[in-house]
C-alpha cells in the first residue's frame, strides 16, 4: 500500500523535558572545542543551546553577566554551517558522485551555497544570488534553459514549474553530456545545494541570526561554528578554538516553576491512504499521552487537536518538504 506522510498539530501544556519550549541554560566554565561541547551538553544536559527569542536571549545574556570572566569573550552555541549538508534538489538525495574543482568546495566568505558547472565540466559552490542559465530535467533528460540568465532560487522555480526539477548528476558521463551543453555559457546551475546555518537540536530558524558586523566571513576558511562574543552577537569560529560554552537544560522541577502556557508539538508520521482522522488522532494521542508520561510529564496536563484550516487534523506532506536533510553531519 501507498504510504504518505501525515502532519498533525497537538496543542498541551507542559510536554517532555526534550519536546519542551521552557528551558533554561546553563554556562559550563571550561575551555573546550565545539565539537568536545556538544558531545558534553549531549550527555550531560539536552544539547548545545538553541537561541532564537528574545527571552532566550537575554536568559544568556544575565548568564554570561553573572560569571563574566575578563578572560573569556567568546562562548559556544549549538549553532554551525553544514557545509556537508550537499544535496539534490530533486527528491533531496544525497550526492555520490562529484566533480569539484582544485579547492572547492571552499566557503568564500561564507556565503557558497549552491552549485554551478562551469565551461570545463567543473563544479563550484557560489552564492546563490549568482546570475547563470539553468540545467533543467524531464522525462528525456536535461534540458538546458537559456532564456535568460537567473539566480539559483530563481532557476529551481522555473525547472520545478516547467519541467521535473533541476537536473541531477550522478555519473561522469552525465557530467560530460552537461558540459557540451553549456558550450558558450561561462555557467551553468545544477540541482546540487546544502543547508547554511543550522542549530543542533534541529529547531528551524525562526528569526533573523544576530551575526556581529561583517558576520559570518569564514575569514580562516575553516569558520563553521558559531560563538556568542562579549556584545552578545554570534561570529563565525574556527570549531577547534576553545572556549566557554552554553548547554541547553531542562528538567521537570524547573518547568514547575514555568507559568503554564500552550505549546505546539508537531508530529510527522507514516500512515496507509485508509486513515480515518479521528481513529488516527486518538490512537496517537494516547500514545504520546504514554510516552510522555514515561518521561516524568505531570498527569494533569490537558490535550487537544488543532484542526487546520480546511477543517481537518491531518494534511499530507510532499516528499520534498522534509525540514532537515538526511545528508548533514549533525
């Protein structure tokens, strides 16, 4: 049987010390490298810390006041640049084959997030405002649009509309054929692109990042994680520096304490075309009920389903609207 994705929205009160939004932070007053710091706050607390609100925000910023060192600027957060997050476009899979150019990918100035092909068969990322034609793909194969030439979030709306997707590359031949395409153009765009910044826990990113000036530059070439500096504005660091670290904590004794508020759990799971909304929504509901008792949530939290705007608790998901990549690190 077909399978799908299906979307549902639970509205609670106190969830999970994970699924939680109330949470605190807290300093870990030891030199470590990023890497070595998300492995502690994993073990130790939930992960690195996840900092997007202004609450969130100045919860740091009285942190940081309370054990100012004059010796410590920088301090760790569990945001990073998955610059091993390639992937096509089309379906988001992964890449196997690759044709990169001597240095390449190289981030320059931190903003290289998509792929074009250049006249020779090579590839480089570049910053996707770039202006080049498009390799597109249907049912034959490529399709090489030349109309005119556009940015790469440009350029996948006109392959997604008019053809298939852009085109993916997973041989050299392929490759080859491509680059006796573009004979004549100094550029061509692929179907090859990553994530930018992205936090640990994977919570999307629902604000503009407070990057210092002139941040993020990838200035050493090796700038993938993020710190807080002494101004509280993130800058881009070379993940082997040491510095302080904050860990993102949780736990129920400390939610107590929290004003109850209404939170949003949203929840992708597998299901057979036969689903009957109601059916679905209360053998789930009792499961999460369970499993979040398991966890230490108090039994006097109330549920209830948000139905959406059709009227219905349920909405399926395209394939392609996955919110993390299967190709990142983290």
């Amino acid at each position: 049987m077909e399978q799908r994705l299906i979307h549902i929205i639970l509205f609670s009160g106190f969830l999970s010390v994970i699924l939680c939004d109330s949470h605190d932070y807290v300093l870990i007053q030891e030199n470590r490298a990023w890497n070595e710091a998300l492995d502690y706050c994993r073990k130790n607390y939930i992960d690195l810390a996840t900092v997007q609100t202004d609450q969130e925000w100045n919860k740091l910023k009285k942190l940081r006041a309370k054990y100012r060192s004059n010796e410590q600027s920088n301090t760790w957060i569990g945001l990073y640049d998955a610059v091993n997050s390639w992937r096509w476009s089309l379906q988001n899979e992964c890449q196997t084959y690759v044709n990169w150019d001597k240095d390449e990918p190289n981030n320059y100035k931190g903003n290289q997030y998509c792929v074009m092909l250049d006249s020779d068969g090579h590839w480089h990322a570049e910053n996707c405002s770039r202006k080049c034609v498009a390799i597109c793909e249907n049912d034959q194969g490529p399709v090489l649009v030349t109309d005119a030439e556009m940015s790469w979030k440009t350029a996948q709306s006109v392959c997604r509309k008019i053809f298939t997707d852009f085109y993916t590359v997973r041989t050299e031949s392929e490759n080859q054929q491509l680059t006796e395409m573009i004979k004549g153009y100094p550029c061509a765009w692929i179907g090859l692109f990553r994530d930018s910044w992205t936090w640990t826990d994977q919570t999307s990113i629902s604000s503009s990042l407070r990057w210092a000036e002139k941040q993020p530059d990838n200035l050493s070439g090796d700038e993938i994680c993020a710190a807080v500096n002494e101004n509280g504005r993130i800058t881009d660091e070379p993940c082997s520096k040491k510095f302080f670290f904050f860990c993102k904590s949780s736990s129920i004794s400390s939610l107590v304490t929290e004003t109850v508020k209404r939170q949003i759990l949203r929840l992708e799971v597998k299901a057979g075309d036969n689903v009957i909304d109601q059916v679905t929504a209360d053998a789930l509901l009792k499961e999460v009920q369970q499993k979040l008792g398991e966890q230490g949530m108090a039994a006097d939290v109330k549920f209830s389903w948000r139905q959406q705007p059709n009227g219905k608790l349920f909405q399926t998901l395209k394939k392609n609207n996955y919110r993390f990549s299967k190709c990142s690190k983290y």
